[in-house]
C-alpha cells in the first residue's frame, strides 16, 4: 500500500513539474511569435521608406535636380 501511495504522490508531483514546464515553453514561444511579427512589422516599414526614397531620388534625376542626399556617408561633396 505503501508503495502504491508513493507512486501515486510521484506521478502528481511529475504532472505539476510537466505542468509548469509546459506552459513556460508556450510563454516562451508566445514571446518569439511576438518578436518576429514585430520584426516583420519593422522590416516592412523599412522596405516601404528605401523604395520611397528611391522614388524620389529617381524623381529628381529626371527633373536634371541633384540626386545626392544630405548626410550621405558615400558622397563627398556639398548638394
């Protein structure tokens, strides 16, 4: 009977450590599914800003105007 207890206590106290553990491991991925939607999100923007950029400095080489832009580190000289 003893035994039979002691198994018993074993498997309760086996399934609350499971218990916890699992629902750290969905917080967890809960957090990563977060972080790359942001990410995502974040590398969307950038995207929409380089094609937008790239738009009006296409814009201002068919109006003949200067295509440099103000703080760019490859160009040297003034716009």
């Amino acid at each position: 009977m003893a035994l039979a207890q002691f198994f018993t206590t074993f498997d309760k106290r086996r399934t609350v450590v499971l218990e916890a553990i699992s629902d750290k491991i969905g917080t967890v991925l809960a957090l990563i599914a977060s972080l790359n939607e942001q990410s995502t999100a974040n590398t969307t923007i950038e995207n929409a800003q380089l094609r937008k950029n790239a738009w009006k400095n296409a814009e201002k080489n068919s109006t003949g105007q200067s295509t440099c832009m103000d703080g760019d580190p490859i160009r040297t000289e003034k716009c």
